[in-house]
C-alpha cells in the first residue's frame, strides 16, 4: 500500500462506524520524509484496523514472538511510543492512531531506531480493542487523551466507565491502566471513573509521581510552559 492508497482507503468512514468518536476529524500534511517512510515501512510494521470491529488480533503473529505487550492509544507523533519501546525492548508495542502524518512519523522513527517491538495500527482502537484476546496485555497507555473541555462533548472522551471496563477486561492480572493529562478537569473525572471501576486498583494513593520511564513530549511541554500541571493515573487490574 502506498501513501496514496493508504489516504485512499482511510477517507470513508465504514458503514457501521460508530457514532460517536474520541478524534478529531483532521487532515494533515505529510513531510516528504513521512510520506516516504509510510510508503517504505507499512506493509512491514503496519497494521489497518479492521472495518468489522473485534476482528480477532493475533499478537504472536503480529510480533512473530510471544512477549509481554503494551498498546497505546493515540500515539500522535510517535515520540513516546519509539522512546518508551526502545527502552524496554522485552515488550512489545502496539500504537493505535488515527492521524496518518503521525503514524507515518512514527514509522520513520522506529526505521530510524532500528526498533524490532513497535508496530503501528491505524484506526480507531475502540474497534481494534474488542479484537485483543482477554487478559493479553501488560499495559494500555492513554497518554494526553482529547480532553473534550466542553460537557456537551464528554461523551467523546475516551476515558469513560464503558471504555475503561473495555480495556481493563484486554489487560492480565496485575497489568496497568496508564493515563496522563494536563487537563485538570478531566484528570479529577479519569480518577473518579478508574477509582469507580470494580477491576482496577490504584497502584499510587490519589494521582501517580511522575514516572520517569514516560518521556516529555512537545504536548507536555507546550502544557507546563502554559502554566498546566501534568497528572498521572495508574490503575492495575486486580
Ligand atoms: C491530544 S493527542 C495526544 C497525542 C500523544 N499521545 C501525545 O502525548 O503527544 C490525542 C491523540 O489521540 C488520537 N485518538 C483519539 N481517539 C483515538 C482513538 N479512538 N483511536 C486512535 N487514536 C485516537 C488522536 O488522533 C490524537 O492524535
């Protein structure tokens, strides 16, 4: 599939698609160098979400081995996704994203890395979710979420009772719920939807230290230059 293909085949939304989304709508030029690495790298470490959601996902066959894994869900630009599995190279790691600039820059950076445990799915991973065998995962990653600021719009944030049931049930015993946020208002209302949620536990005492092993990202910085404290949530599945 090439990069004009690809734009292709993401234009139309699938008959069933679900009402309401947790993206924005968004175009967004690709650099020559994304564009090329989207071309060069998909077919080896892409995967497109199915249409029909909860397509069974073989991991072991998306990875060609059997090891712990991580997905993170809007993944953006990339930058945490190639830093996080570069250094943890014993666990696999999928990202779920919907902007085709951002999945291509991705792309170049694990080329670039070298990275054997990265792949990238494009779509929405509320599709792609339902088809990851229970109790499969390490870890699901949330990192800077839309936070949908206006109430009307909440029902489009990802972090919500029916999502987060959907998640926890993908994650093995003990695997963790990572979420981060600079919005403060929807991090109090993560906190109150995780802590309410009968399989999870807090693995801190109210929101989490700042974990070392997340990098900095441009969003985080943009945020802490504005004056907007950064909020962890990590919740483990019972
Ligand atoms: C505010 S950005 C943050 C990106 C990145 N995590 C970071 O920290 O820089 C949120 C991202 O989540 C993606 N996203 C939102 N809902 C999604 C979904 N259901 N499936 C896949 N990606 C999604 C959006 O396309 C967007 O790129």
């Amino acid at each position: 599939m090439t990069s004009t293909d690809f734009a292709a085949a993401a234009a139309p939304a699938p008959p069933a698609a679900r009402a309401i989304r947790t993206f924005h709508p968004r175009r967004g030029r690709m650099s020559s160098r994304q564009t090329e690495a989207l071309d060069r790298l998909w077919p080896v470490h892409g995967l497109r979400v199915p249409d029909e959601p909860g397509t069974p996902v073989d991991l072991v066959g998306l990875f060609g081995r059997r090891a712990p894994v991580v997905v993170e869900i809007g993944s953006g630009m990339g930058d945490t996704t190639a830093a996080m599995a570069a250094a943890d190279p014993d666990r696999d790691y999928l990202a779920v994203e919907v902007h085709t600039p951002g999945i291509a820059n991705l792309l170049d950076l694990v080329d670039r890395r070298g990275l054997r445990n990265v792949r990238v799915a494009e779509g929405d991973a509320l599709d792609l979710v339902p088809g990851l065998p229970e109790a499969s995962l390490d870890a699901v990653h949330v990192f800077f979420p839309d936070p949908w600021p206006k109430s009307r719009h909440h029902k489009r944030r990802i972090i919500q009772p029916a999502h987060v049931a959907l998640l926890r049930s993908r994650l093995a015993r003990g695997g963790t719920l990572h979420c981060a946020t600079d919005w403060a208002e929807y991090a109090e209302a993560m906190r109150q939807t995780l802590d309410a949620d009968p399989g999870l536990v807090n693995a801190h005492d109210g929101f989490a230290p700042r974990p070392p092993h997340r990098p900095v990202t441009k969003f985080e910085r943009r945020a802490l230059t504005a004056g907007r404290p950064i909020f962890d949530l990590i919740y483990r599945r019972s």
